[in-house]
C-alpha cells in the first residue's frame, strides 16, 4: 500500500451519474447473490444487524412536501430541536443541567423563519407540528446560530467533500 496511489476524495464531487445507454447487459444473479450474501449477514450476525436497524430506523422519507429549501430547513430544524430536548431531558436525569442549547443552521432564511414569532401567507401551509421549534426558541430552550456551510458538521452525510479538505 505504500506505493500505491491514493484518491484525493473517496467520491468524486463534479460528475453527475447518468443511465449509460450504450452499457453493457449485466448478469443480474450476481447481484441478486450479493444482496443475499448481505442478507444472511445480518441476520446471522446480530451485531450487524442492530446497526443496520438503527440506520434504516433513521433514513427515512419526509413525511410533508416542502415547496423550496427553507422550508426543508426549517422542519429538520424542528426534529433537530425535538432530538436536542429529548437529550437534554436525559442528561438532567443524569445530574447535568443545561439552559440553552446550541442549534446550528447554515440557511439564513430558515433561521428568520424560526426566529419571527409572526405566520405570513408563505409559510400558512406549513404544518402546525413544524412550529414546535419556533415555541422552543422563544422559551429559551434551544437558540439557533448561524453557521457557514463549509463548516457545518451535518453536511458531511450529505455532500461529499472536496478534493481540498483532505489536503
């Protein structure tokens, strides 16, 4: 492994994948053997498969149509706070008290949205439960902050990195 030349990135972060038309035929019981393969795994190895589990537990559609990203923002931003009080709720059980904790957004926009206590006709089809955030904030809860996007930890599940960041 010493000679060997390593990527800069482990995925590439400027091609789009496409169909390729002209792409040769696959066997597809080779697949099918490998998922199988996977399969058996898990459910032979327990330790796998609650790891597995808690993946898919977690990866899930959304459940409401957002019309733009703001709005995608503004109600993760909602089930963040929900996972942030649940914490905080053990972590006093446990002894350790905590006044205001830190949310995290890279959206400017999702953050006035959350920080203006006033419903506008943009944001009336929003669901009522989505608004939990914004009651959390102005009780002094949780206080949500801006932060650049390059430096948002969040990200790192989402967008690959580039080529950059491992220099």
């Amino acid at each position: 492994m010493d000679g060997c030349k390593e990527p800069a990135t482990p995925i590439s972060t400027c091609c789009n994948l496409d169909l390729d038309e002209k792409g040769i035929t696959v066997e597809n019981s080779k697949f099918r053997g490998i998922i199988g393969s996977l399969l058996y795994l898990t459910t032979s190895r327990p330790h796998i498969m609650f790891v597995v589990a808690l993946v898919s537990w977690h990866s899930k559609k959304q459940a409401c149509i957002a019309l733009n990203t703001i709005e995608v923002e503004y109600i993760v931003a909602g089930i963040c706070c929900a996972q942030i009080l649940w914490m905080k709720q053990q972590l006093k059980d446990y002894g350790t008290k905590l006044n205001r904790i830190p949310l995290r957004c890279d959206n400017t926009s999702a953050i006035n949205l959350i920080k203006n206590p006033i419903l506008h006709s943009r944001t009336k089809h929003i669901e009522i439960r989505h608004h939990f955030l914004r009651d959390h904030v102005q009780k002094n809860d949780c206080v949500v902050e801006f932060v650049e996007t390059n430096k948002q930890l969040a990200n790192i599940f989402t967008k690959p990195p580039p080529k950059e960041r491992y220099n």
